[in-house]
C-alpha cells in the first residue's frame, strides 16, 4: 500500500478505502466532568519545588530587587540634581 502510494499508482479515492480510520471518541469522554475531577489542568496539584531550585529563585530575586532600588535611587537622586539646579 505505501509503496503504491509513493510510486503514485493509488489514487486519492483508493487511499482514502484503506487509511486507518479512529472513531470518535465519546462526547466529553476525556474531559472533566465534576468540578474536582483531575483530569482538568486547574484541578492537579503542581509539581512539586525542589528546595535548591527554590533557594536559588530567592537568592535571585533579592539580589534583582538589591540591584533595581539601587538604579531607581540613583536614577531619583540624578533627576531631583537636575531639576533642582538653577534655571537660565
């Protein structure tokens, strides 16, 4: 059959008689039907935080907030030397 399909000789009308044909599933067979059914995404508990992954994420963000107030306090400091200096 594949061969015949690759060198062309089947048609569409041929291929389409003998492709694998899935039936449908039922209606609603794979979804969640309660409202705590864990088949649904917002119902299963997350993946558990490795504890060193979560030290690292801390660790992280303290030194970007460290390094954020620092600019946004050099950046105030610059903007208050400018405006506050004599106008012309």
């Amino acid at each position: 059959m594949r061969s015949m399909a690759l060198a062309g000789e089947a048609g569409a009308d041929v291929l389409e008689r003998y492709t694998p044909k899935q039936k449908p599933a039922v209606a609603r067979a794979r979804k969640a039907r309660k409202a705590g059914d864990k088949r649904g995404r917002e119902n299963k508990s997350p993946m558990p935080v490795c504890g060193a992954e979560a030290v690292k994420t801390a660790k992280k963000r303290k030194k970007w907030a460290t390094g954020a107030s620092m600019e946004a306090a050099t950046t105030v400091r610059e903007h208050l030397a400018r405006t506050s200096g004599q106008h012309a």
